[in-house]
C-alpha cells in the first residue's frame, strides 16, 4: 500500500492516466459532433434516426437544403461577413495595445492592464446587453444590424488578440528591438524588421482565434441583429431549432465547421510558407538580414 501511495504521488514518474483521460476528453467532445455531422447526411428528416445517406440537405431539397432557403445560406454568409470585418479590424487593433501595454512604463500601467482584462472576465450577456443600450440610447446613428454586430464582435474578441499577442512579446523582451537600434534602425524600422516578424505565429493564431469567436458568438449577435436578414448561423440554428428542426440545421452547422477548419488551416500553411520562404528556422537570422538589405547597418 506504501508503495501505491509513493507511486502515485511521484510528480517525477511517467503520467499514469494522461492518455486514459486524453481519449475520454476527445470522446466525450468529438464524437456528439459526428453524430451531428452523421444526421445531416440523412436521406430523411429525422434528426435521431439513421435513414440512409444523401445530399439532401446540403443541395438536393429544392426548397429546406442549405443551397436553396435564402435564410440559410444568407445566414452563413452573414456569419462569414461578420467573421471577416473582425479579423481584419481586431487583429491590427490588438496587436498594437498589445504592444502598447506591454511598453507602458510608470504611473496607470498596471490599471490599464487590469481594465483591458475586464472583457474577459465580463459575462458575453452583460456585453450583449450593454452594447444593445449604448446603440439604442446613445449612439442612435449607428443601426442595429451588421454594423453593430461587427464593432460587438470587435470589442469582445479584441482582448484575445491583447493576451496572446502579449504573451509572445514578454517570451521575447525587448533585446531584440535593442539590438536593432543599436545597428542604426529608428523606432518604427526595429518594430517592423525585428519584432514584427517574431509576432507573426502569435498575429496567425491570434487571427484564427478571432475568427473562431466570430463564427460561433451566439449572444452578441442576437441582440445587435436587425432582423432575419443579419442573422447567423448560431442565431438560426436556435431560432429553427426550437420550431420544426430539418437535418439542413445539421448541415448548416457542419458546412460552418469545415469552412473554420479549412480557414484556420489556410492560415496555418500561409504562415508556414512565409517562414520557409524567409528562411526562418525560429532564430533572428531573417529579421537582421533585413535590416542589413534595408541599409540599416
């Protein structure tokens, strides 16, 4: 007995259960999203019963698949407009808090940093709702619809950016940067030549993220949406849910699923690319090697 309770209190020995509970993780939450994936493939309309395999719901209904109810497919497209303008605004915008943050030396530092923090602890129905009364009581000019939902999925996704951007740059410091001053770089050339670049796998994923966020927020654009012509994909999926479900609710969410997947992974061999094509094995090699073809040296 001794020797069970030395054994299993060893923080040094090899893992006991990590592969056990490793397999009962990816059980446990992958395969409900195969079974989901399964029914939308259904020939028939049961959504817990096996009847076969077709298209149905994705092209071949003319009216309940995906390719042909306007709602659904708008839906998506507008969940991938939304997924987008976020993309494209929060990751700069994060990247330079983060930066900025990170710099910040003296006096409100630290409080600025905790108040950056506070989206993330802020329950998304209170954002939901606060965001909701600011456009309808203060900011009349701005109209509920994608407008509103795109700067709530800015404003909610942005600490993401801050975090992981923030983190890689604490993993670097600012050597990097102090080198590149002292080879003649200004200010905005060693940000460009020499951190920048070391950003990028945090700015990837970052992006992926947000991305990921976009596509699957529920609560914020619910309630900044105008109608059913600005509605997304969790919204639709909810609001057909709770009437008369088809297997095309399935397919929906399926075909959103593949396309963050594919998006994530497009990014992922992009970056990848660009580093081979730098010739960057994780060193500094590239980042200097530019500021010498900049003439900084």
């Amino acid at each position: 007995m001794t020797r069970v309770r030395t054994w299993l209190g060893n923080p040094w020995a090899k893992p006991r259960f990590l592969v056990l509970f490793t397999a009962l993780y990816l059980v446990w939450s992958i395969v409900p999203i195969l079974i989901a994936i399964r029914f939308s493939f259904n020939e028939g309309r049961s959504r817990s019963t096996a009847q076969g395999w077709s298209l149905r719901w994705y092209t071949g209904d003319p009216d309940a698949s995906v390719l042909h109810d306007p709602t659904l497919h708008s839906a998506l497209a507008q969940s991938l407009r939304l997924a987008a303008i976020a993309v494209l605004v929060t990751v700069p915008l994060g990247v330079a808090l983060a930066v900025g943050l990170t710099r910040w030396r003296g006096r409100g530092a630290g409080t600025a940093r905790g108040i950056s923090l506070a989206t993330l602890v802020t329950p998304e129905i209170v954002m939901g709702t606060a965001l909701l009364l600011v456009f309808i009581e203060l900011l009349t000019f701005i109209p509920l619809g994608t407008v509103a939902q795109a700067i709530g999925h800015i404003t909610f996704s942005i600490i993401f950016v801050v975090i992981i951007v923030r983190g890689r740059l604490l993993a670097i410091g600012p050597e990097y940067e102090e080198a590149a001053r002292d080879l003649g770089a200004s200010r905005l050339q060693a940000i460009r030549l020499a951190l920048l670049p070391m950003l990028i796998p945090a700015v990837v994923a970052s992006g992926i993220i947000v991305f990921a966020i976009s596509m699957d927020d529920f609560v914020i654009s619910a309630f900044l949406s105008s109608g059913t012509d600005t509605d997304t994909v969790p919204v639709r999926i909810y609001s057909q849910g709770r009437t008369a479900p088809t297997p095309a609710l399935n397919a929906l969410a399926t075909v959103t699923l593949v396309l963050t997947i594919v998006i994530a992974l497009v990014g992922f061999l992009l970056w990848r690319g660009v580093r081979a094509a730098r010739g960057q094995t994780g060193s500094t090699v590239g980042e200097f090697a530019a500021l010498d073809a900049e003439g900084v040296r």
